[in-house]
C-alpha cells in the first residue's frame, strides 16, 4: 500500500513537470517560424518588435540556424 502511494505522488509531482516542459517549448517554436518568416518577407519592422519582445530566445535561433548553415 504504502508503495502505491508513493507511486502515486511520484505521478502526480512528474506530470506537471514534463507539462511544464513542453508548454514551455511550443512558444519559442512559434517564435522561431514567426522571425524567420519576417526575415524572408524582409519585414523589418515586424523583426525588430519580435526581437524586442523575445530577446532571450534570438541567440539560441542564429547559433541553431549558424549550425545547420
């Protein structure tokens, strides 16, 4: 009994953990296509205002994009 029960809370404590992670995910990827897809259209405006709002996740796109270059 007392091991079903700390299986239990083990479940209830990793659940939201790897939610968490992947929620955590889906708006950098959103940010990455929405940046790329002004860089193409050359749409400086909406480039500089991604940039501004999401600073901390522009190093991470140019060394990924620098890396598959």
């Amino acid at each position: 009994m007392a091991t079903n029960r700390k299986l239990f809370f083990l479940i209830l404590i990793l659940v939201p953990v790897f939610t968490l992670a992947g929620a955590a995910q889906d708006p950098q990827e959103a940010f990455e296509k929405d940046l790329i897809a002004a860089c193409s259209e050359n749409h400086a405006s909406r480039i500089d205002s991604l940039i501004l709002e999401h600073r901390l996740w522009v190093k991470p796109l140019v060394d990924r994009l620098i890396n598959e270059f």
